[in-house]
C-alpha cells in the first residue's frame, strides 16, 4: 500500500507571516493540532499547538502580534505520496514524529500521514503501537 492510499488530502496550511492567533483559531477551527507552513507554494515549516505553547506563549510573545515563523519548525520530516506505508514508518520511528508532510515529484504539500491513519490498517495497529512506544521513550 502506498502512502497516498492513506494519507488525508485534506490539508490546510498558513503561511509564516501569519500570527499565531491565526494559526491557532485555524487548529480550533478544523480540530487539528499542526499546520505546514507554506511560502511561495512551497513547505518552509510546521507549527503545532506545542509550538505555540512552549515556544511563544510560555516565553511571553503575544500571539496577537508574533508571526508563525517566530515559533514553527523549520527542518520538517516529509514523504512521497508515491512511497510504502512502510517508508512512512521508517521515517515516523527513525525522527520520533507522529505525522509527516507529504509531498508530490513537484515537492509541493498534498497530505499528511500520521500514525492514527497507520494504525487502522489491518494487521498494523501492532506496528503502530510499537512505534508510539518508541516515541514515547524519546
């Protein structure tokens, strides 16, 4: 199986000069805990809720004012579309993230994987479980 037979293709992105008031009310909004962050079309970082909490709220910044690139992740792990669930494992356990950005031959933003979408496979919640145990450990 491949990873674009499982990712969500329904992805929203913010850009890094966005507040992270912003970013935030857009997680609030679509129930999601992490946004790419998109420049000029391509993938430039990621912000989640952790970000904006560790990083800038637990610092100070107002949320109002301090841009998403103030407080996102700028080395983010990403997959082909047209790579095995297996490789998405790989990467999910090797770099201790529970969601990767996937991209097309172009490097463009067309999903996300996360280890929830593994586990629901049959025969993969084990996989699944013993990779969120690692991450734990990390």
């Amino acid at each position: 199986m491949l990873i674009s037979d499982l990712m969500n293709r329904s992805v929203e992105t913010i850009e890094p000069g966005a507040t992270l008031q912003a970013a935030a009310g857009r997680m609030r909004s679509y129930g999601i805990g992490a946004l790419p962050v998109i420049d000029g079309g391509q993938l430039v970082g990621m912000i989640t809720d952790r970000d904006i909490t560790v990083r800038a709220t637990a610092l100070g910044k107002d949320p109002t004012v301090t841009p998403v690139q103030e407080a996102m992740t700028s080395s983010v792990v990403t997959c082909r579309e047209d790579a095995p669930v297996a490789e998405a494992e790989r990467l999910m356990e090797e770099k201790a993230v529970r969601r990767l950005v996937v991209l097309d031959s172009w490097r463009r933003v067309v999903g996300i994987i996360s280890l929830d979408d593994i586990a629901i496979l049959p025969g993969e919640s084990r996989r699944a479980g013993e990779i969120l145990e690692h991450l734990n450990e990390v």
